[in-house]
C-alpha cells in the first residue's frame, strides 16, 4: 500500500483536485494531518510522500527526495502565515513572550529567523495549539499558520471580541516581511517522497497524476474557492484571490529564495536538498524548468 499525506489547508486543495479519481484502482492510501503531523509520519515511515516543510526536507536530506517543481511559495504576502503581536513593532518583542504554533516547522523558523537576524530580537519562545484566543492571552505574540491565520487575518476587525477587552492586535505577513528583507520568494512547502517508496511512487505513476491533478486544480482555481469558502466563512472572492496569490510550481527565483532561508537558519545550500530523478540525465532540472513552462500556461 502506497501512502500519501494530505494536509487540509485551502492552499493544498489545487494539488488534490483529482487526484484521488485519478489514482482511483491504484492500491493507494491517503492520510490527513497537519503539516508537522505529515513532517513526523514521513520521516517515521507511516505514510510514502506528503507536502512537508521545506526546513524539513533539508534537514533530513538523507531520507527524502524532493519532487522538483512543486511546492507552495509566495512572492509577498502570503496570508496565511502571519504573526499577531501586542506590539506595533517587531523590535518591541524583544525578551517578551511569542508563541509557535504547533502546526509549521518552516513558519517557525522564519519568524525565529525574522527576529533574531533582522531586528535582533531575542524572544521567549513557546510552542502552543494552534488557538489564536488562547495564544494571544499567554503572550505578546503568536505564530498562526493555514485556514485559521486566513480567517482572522480576512476577520481581524473582529478580533477584539474573540480575545478578550484588550486592543486589536497587530498584524505581520511573515511572506510580505521575507520579501521585503531579502527581494526573493519564500517556498513554505515542498513535495517528498521517502528514498524507500521512490521506486514505487514511479511504478504506480503517482508523480504524473499529481501534476495532472496539479494542472488541473490551478485551472479551477474559482470553483474550488467557491466550495471551500463555506467551511471558512469567507467569500468565494477572498478563497480565490488568496490562491492567484500563491506559487504552486516553482521556478528559479523560488529555489534562489529557499537557498537564501536554508543557508540562514541552517547554514546549507539548495543543493543539500536531494531531488527525486536527479541522477536519471538530469530530470530534476527538466523538471523544474518543465513546472516553469506549465505555470507559464497554466
């Protein structure tokens, strides 16, 4: 049984579009969770490819490899990464006390990252569940991922009521500082497949009916807003904008923005990542460049 995580996150819905029916028949399973749940299932063996954090995918090079050309990436702002703060200024978070959200490795290290290397802040960090209430009442400020940091980033105007009499808090887009401190995109996610399960992901041609799940998601991307919205309580319009907004297949300038995080917080280059066919004749690269001219289409 071939295994595959799915993470239940709006900006996941393009790659599965159809990808269910088109592995319909194939002796293929599909688990859902978080993104550290998917992170820890895939390293520990439990499931054979998921979306795993791109932090992740470096630090366990020797266990996974990347499928070129996926991924999720923002030029800018990305919504749904996004720092509430007590504190109008990131430079005022400096010895106070920031929670992480349970659910992301790379978002944390980006915020850890933002602070430490940019404003120089030294903060107490405290991972938490995911629940912004809760966070917000703990701490001067709270890391939230996903469809929870799109909904109270789109519903901030009502936050005064979900966290108590105290003031609105403040709002960073964790993308939109990324760029405008480096210039460059910031890939969030990555596709990997355990070493182990390459061999069958190829026999059961799960890579191709991805990228044709893929292709075919980002060219609904309207009806597959319009039946998500509901479960966030959000426009059709606002689910659609937010997807235009995101990179689902990345290019040169993505890879040169990873390379750029992954040298920072870990002090590797992109080439430490290990790319699924890069020792077939180069098809890691005609991969990459082939997602390029896809998304060019697309």
């Amino acid at each position: 049984m071939f295994t595959i995580g799915l993470i239940d996150y709006l900006n996941t819905q393009p790659f599965q579009h159809s990808l269910a029916a088109r592995l319909a028949g194939i002796d293929v399973d599909f688990v859902r969770g978080v993104p550290t749940e998917l992170n820890r299932a895939l390293l520990a063996g439990e499931i054979d490819l998921a979306p795993i954090s791109s932090i992740e995918a470096a630090r366990h090079a020797g266990e996974v490899l990347v499928l070129p050309g996926l991924g999720i990436a923002s030029r800018g702002a990305v919504k749904t990464v996004l720092l509430f703060s007590w504190r109008a200024d990131m430079r005022e978070l400096a010895d106070e006390p920031l929670a992480l959200t349970d659910q992301s490795a790379t978002s944390s290290a980006l915020l850890q990252w933002l602070l430490r290397d940019r404003y120089g802040v030294a903060a107490q960090w405290r991972t938490r569940p995911q629940d912004l209430a809760a966070m917000m009442k703990e701490c001067s400020g709270a890391l939230v991922i996903g469809d929870t940091a799109l909904v109270e980033g789109e519903r901030r105007s009502r936050l005064r009521n979900s966290v108590g009499a105290r003031a609105r808090p403040f709002v960073f887009d964790l993308g939109e500082e990324w760029f405008r401190q480096t210039g460059l995109p910031f890939v969030f996610a990555l596709w990997a497949v355990r070493r182990e399960a390459a061999a069958e992901l190829r026999r059961l041609g799960v890579s191709e009916a991805l990228a044709a799940s893929t292709a075919e998601g980002l060219a609904a991307l309207d009806a597959i807003a319009g039946a998500y919205a509901p479960r966030l309580g959000l426009s059709a319009t606002a689910c659609a904008s937010y997807l235009r907004a995101l990179r689902f297949y990345l290019d040169e300038r993505d890879w040169q923005g990873l390379t750029r995080f992954l040298d920072g917080v870990l002090g590797v280059q992109r080439e430490a990542l290990r790319l699924l066919g890069a020792d077939e004749d180069g098809a890691a690269r005609d991969g990459a460049s082939g997602a390029a001219e896809r998304e060019r289409c697309v």
